[in-house]
C-alpha cells in the first residue's frame, strides 16, 4: 500500500488556518453589510430631493466626459508609442539582425574554408605519420628481434 494519501481524502484545516477563514468571511459579510447600505443610503438620497439628483447626474456626466477624454488620448499617446515602436523594429533592429546574419554566414564560410583547407590536410598528415611511425616500430621490433 502506498503511503501517500489519495486525491480524495479532504484536506484538514488547521487552527490556524480555520481561525484565518473565518475571519475573512466576516469581513467579507461586513464589507456586503456596508456596501447594501451605501446603497440604500445613496437611493433614499437622491429619491429624496430630485433638484438634488439632478444637479448629481450633471455633474457625472461632466465628470464622465473628461473621462472620455482622458481615455482617448491615452489610446492616442499609446497609439503613437506602438508606432514608433513598429518603425524603430523596422529601421533599426532588423538592420542589426541582418548584419548579424551575414556574420554568421561569413564565419560560417569561414569554417568550412578552414574545415577544407587546413583541417583536412593537418589530419590527413597526422594519419600519415602514425602509419609510418607504425611501420618504423615494426621495422625496429623486426630488426631487433633478428
């Protein structure tokens, strides 16, 4: 049998962690409490003076007008900034990336230049030495055995 419990098995709570949920959900309840009484206190207000009211609503009107406007020209502000970003990723990034490419194919080049030209022959050398170091140690080995 395994030791670990199953995905089943209900976690318990402990003290602390229950003395912590509960006191949450009070707060929650007295925040609920609290914001049905704003609005309870908010209608009986303005259904109590209709001037009042009135003079209420023109002013959020106003108030969400400059709103509005502050909206747009923060999508106009950022508009612009998506812009000179788009032009900035044109004109100056992709240079660096395609100069960066065209390096890498050079040294790429130059790799297999090298790879071709010097690699090659060092070890085809190397291989020629050690077949004829091979052949003069057993020119030896013979010669000394006879």
């Amino acid at each position: 049998m395994s030791t670990q419990p199953d995905s089943t098995t209900a976690h318990q709570l402990t003290p602390e962690e229950l003395r912590q949920q509960r006191i949450l959900v009070a707060w929650l309840v007295v925040g609920g409490l609290v914001l049905l009484a704003a609005v309870v206190a908010a209608v009986v207000f303005l259904l109590a003076d209709p001037a009042r009211t009135a003079t209420i609503r023109d002013i959020m009107v106003i108030a969400l007008a400059v709103l509005m406007l502050l909206i747009g020209l923060t999508l106009s502000i950022l508009l612009v900034q998506v812009a000179r970003l788009v032009n900035m990723v044109q004109n100056e990034v992709r240079p660096v990336l395609d100069s960066a490419n065209a390096a890498v194919n050079t040294l790429r080049g130059t790799a297999e230049f090298l790879s071709e030209n010097l690699s090659e022959p060092v070890i085809r050398l190397n291989s020629y030495l050690a077949g004829f170091r091979k052949v003069w140690e057993t020119v030896e080995n013979l010669r000394k055995s006879f």
